[in-house]
C-alpha cells in the first residue's frame, strides 16, 4: 500500500529526529517525475529542512533533453543516477571539510 504525502512527511520528520539524536547528518532529494515533457519535483522541501534537502529536481529542469536520463515517467536510467550522485557529492562536500578534486 502506499503512503499518503501525510504519512510520508511524518516518517521523513522521524528519520530526522533519530538522526539528529544520534549526530548523524541525513539528506532528503525532492522526488522527480517527467510527465508531458516536464520534470515536476513530487515531494519538495515541505517539512522545512533546507541544510538537509537537495533539490534534484531543479538539476533535472536545466537540462536539455531530459527524458534521455528516464526509464519511465518516475526511474531514472545510469545517466540520470549519476547527475543525482554528482548532486549529492556536491551537497556533502558543501557540508564538510573535505577539499574537492
């Protein structure tokens, strides 16, 4: 069955509470979908963690030709699996003290 956006929410907001608990440091990616030629973000920051939230989507809306990264309307192939781990590797960098290559 699946969640609610509610639900979602709520278990993403537990995930950060134990973590923050716990001196780990969590990301969330805003869930993207390319539907009539669009890439649309299904999840965006709504439960307000912005040093936490990397926003895919936006990466996704600057390219070209888009739907060369999907598989179907909501997978990404390797090609769009790689833009979203540049995406992250980025972010973490941002939030550490480790010098890029």
């Amino acid at each position: 069955t699946r969640l609610t956006k509610e639900e979602t929410i709520n278990n993403l907001k537990e995930i950060k509470e134990f973590c923050d608990k716990k001196g780990i440091k969590v990301y969330f990616l805003s869930q993207i979908i390319y539907v009539n030629n669009n890439v649309e973000s299904v999840f965006d920051n709504t439960f307000s963690y912005p040093d936490t939230f990397i926003d895919i989507a936006k990466r996704f809306e600057q390219l070209q030709n888009p739907e060369i990264y999907f598989t179907d309307f909501c997978h990404t192939n390797v090609g769009g699996h790689k833009i979203i781990a540049e995406e992250i590797y980025k972010e973490v960098i941002r939030n550490t003290n480790v010098p890029e290559n």
